[in-house]
C-alpha cells in the first residue's frame, strides 16, 4: 500500500465531479467514456471520481472514489423544474475541500458546485444553448436564475475553460466571456457499441421490437426530447415527404416519460394524433439501449438532427459510425462535425427540411455517398484522442 501512495503522489492528482456519471443525456456520456479513457492511459496523473451516492455500477480500473453521502442525487434534481439543495452542493464542496487535490474536473457545468476551497478547476462548458434560447430549456424563471447563478460561480473558479468543438468555444470567448487563452479543446467519439452491423436476423428482430415495419424506409432522430431539439419541425416537414416518398417513416428514439429534463413529448405526440398522415409513420420507441440504439441506426436511411443548437452533437458521431448519414441542423457545431457525411438545412424553416429530406430520399447515388463518407468521417473520432487533449488542459492547470 505504501508504494502505490507514493506511486500516486508523484503523479497529479485530479479530483473528478461524477455525479453525472449515470446521466444518460450527452454529458453524462462524456463523463463516462472521457474518464474510462483517461484511466487507461499512464500519463503521470490519479484520478478520484466524486459522487453523490455509492455507485452501484463497474467502474474503470486505477480510479479510486469518495462519496459525499447526499440525501438526493443529480439525477433526482433534473426531472421538471426541481434542483439541488444547499445542502447537497454544501457536502461536495466540503468533500472536494478536506480531499486536497491538485487540481478539480467538473465535466460538464451542468454539474458544477461550489468549491469550499483553493484547488484550480477546468471546467467544461459543452455549449452555450442555456444562454441562447432560455425560453426553451427551463421550465420556470427560477430554474434559468438558478442556472445563471450557477454559471458566474464556475466562471469565477475556472482556471481553464474546456469545450468539445469549435463553435462552443467561440461560444464561451462571445457570449460567456471567457478569454481566449483560458479556452482547451477537446473532442467526443462514439461508444464501440455503435459500430457496422450486418446481421440482418439482428436488425429486424430490433425494428420488431420497437414496432418498425420491416420494409420501412426511415429517418431516425436519436436523444433528447426537448423543444430545443427541435422534433416539431421535423415532424411538419413528414406529411410532404411521405407524399413523394410514400415508404418513409420516421422513428422518434428517446425517452418519453417525462421523468428528466423539461420536454415537449406531449406536444410532439399530440402533433401525430392529430395528423392522420403520420399515425402509421411515426414511431415513438421510448428509450432504448445503445445496443438496440445500434441496430437501428444500421437501418437508418439517415438520421435526422434538427437540433436549433448543439455544443458537439454526439447522436451524429453515433450515426456515423453506424452507416447513417447526417441530416442536421446548420447551426451550432453540427456542420463542423458533420463535415461532408451530411445534408443541411435552416432548422426554423420548414420547407428548407422538406426539401432536404425529398432530396435525399429521390438520390439513390447520393445516399451511397453520404453513406460512405459517414463511415470514414466518424473514424476521425476516438476517446482516446479526446483523452490526450483533456491531458493537455490538466497539465496546463496543474502548472499555472
């Protein structure tokens, strides 16, 4: 035990928030897949993951974790418009202070408490969605207070900033006001579940599942379900495209049970109910597993990603890596992650993704080459590369 603290104590030691590691929107993800590749390197840094509960789940090898013991968790405070307690954020502060580490990771603000101490924190800022179109991600005034509170309390201890693209980071330079020099990038990559499937038996089996005729030829959204992702418009663009295209159907992949973040489920489900047109074309899965994710996504015509902002877009490296072409939003980071593996359009106009859709669905040529051009463009995304580059944000805090 005594070499490997003294092994330890040569290296930085980099406390880590976990409290989202179980959070199965975007961020909760990057945690996960972020810290599991930076566990396997030897790089000259420990890591400890702190949560708010016991995890009771594997965790990657050579971490070590302390736990504040709260009475909720961060997943608890994220349905509706409910938040964390003083008392919550006060017993992580409390325990990041007495563990003294070198340095402190929150990998998302989302997540960000209060630190009762000197230690430098990086900070990743995944996007600046909150800040342009508020209206659309809190429920009440209260909760975008809250999250604007929370957001000047982390600017004001974040020795570096990190994002995951370019647009994000001029977001943070533009519109969070963070300098430039404090700003690292990083990057994101799909889980190795998203991969090349080509059991037929498989797909069908997964497309049965989830009630998707088997000759069905559909666009896929995959992810969050809220309004700022934009499903509604999709949804308006689909009686047109059915009309030129009468085998397209559109599978709406998410959680619909309204028990996480603020969504318009209700309003997108009404919006199918009440035109007859697409009853029989558009299927709400609910939430699925990325393996089921996975297979559905390798029999994808293209999924659809309409989103009105995206800080990375990490459903479109997913698609990627299955096959799929990207139909996706211009705005924000997607045309930047994206590249040529897509198609895209002003996600506030209508026609502009009808007409793209018909587009792609009457080009057999086109469609080959978006295909193609997926499967290559997402081999330019690895953890492990983020890993390398989160490596460099540390060492940059570590010796400011």
């Amino acid at each position: 035990m005594d070499n490997r603290l003294a092994m330890i104590n040569k290296k930085i030691h980099v406390g880590v928030d976990a409290t989202s590691w179980i959070n199965d929107r975007g961020f909760g993800r990057f945690t996960r897949e972020l810290m599991t590749a930076l566990a396997k390197r030897n790089e000259g840094f420990h890591y400890t993951l702190v949560f708010d509960r016991p995890p009771a789940f594997a965790l990657p090898e050579n971490v070590d974790v302390i736990i504040a013991d709260t009475h909720n968790t961060l997943n608890d405070a994220a349905v509706g418009d409910k938040s964390r307690s003083i008392s919550y954020l006060m017993k992580l502060g409390q325990v990041v202070r007495k563990a003294k580490f070198d340095i402190f990771f929150f990998p998302a603000v989302y997540s960000y408490f209060p630190l009762l101490a000197r230690v430098p924190c990086i900070v990743c800022y995944h996007d600046t969605t909150a800040e342009r179109i508020p209206h659309l991600l809190f429920p009440t005034q209260m909760n975008r207070r809250l999250w604007q509170l929370k957001t000047a309390l982390a600017k004001l201890q974040t020795a570096r900033a990190m994002t995951v693209s370019q647009s994000s980071a001029r977001d943070l330079e533009h519109i969070l006001h963070i300098p430039k020099r404090k700003i690292d990038l990083v990057s994101e990559a799909a889980d190795p579940v998203f991969r090349l499937i080509e059991n037929k038996q498989e797909i069908d089996a997964a497309k049965s599942k989830y009630n998707i005729p088997l000759d069905a030829d559909y666009l896929m959204t995959l992810g969050g379900m809220n309004a700022h992702k934009n499903i509604l418009s999709l949804l308006k663009a689909m009686p047109r495209v059915i009309e030129e295209h009468p085998q397209a159907h559109l599978v709406i992949v998410g959680d619909i049970s309204g028990k996480g973040f603020w969504d318009n489920v209700p309003e997108l489900q009404k919006f199918v109910a009440d035109n007859p047109a697409l009853q029989s074309r558009v299927h709400f899965t609910g939430y699925a597993d990325d393996e089921d994710a996975a297979l559905l996504l390798n029999d994808a015509a293209a999924l659809a990603f309409p989103s009105l902002w995206e800080g990375f877009g990490l459903p479109a490296v997913e698609a990627m890596s299955c096959g799929a072409p990207v139909l996706a939003s211009d705005r924000g980071s997607l045309p930047e992650v994206v590249g040529d593996a897509g198609l895209y359009y002003d996600p506030e106009n209508i026609e502009e993704i009808t007409a793209c859709v018909i587009k792609f669905f009457g080009d057999p040529a086109l469609r080959n080459r978006l295909r193609e051009a997926s499967i290559a463009r997402a081999l330019e995304f690895t953890w492990d590369n983020a890993a390398a580059l989160a490596e460099q944000s540390f060492r940059k805090c570590a010796d400011r």
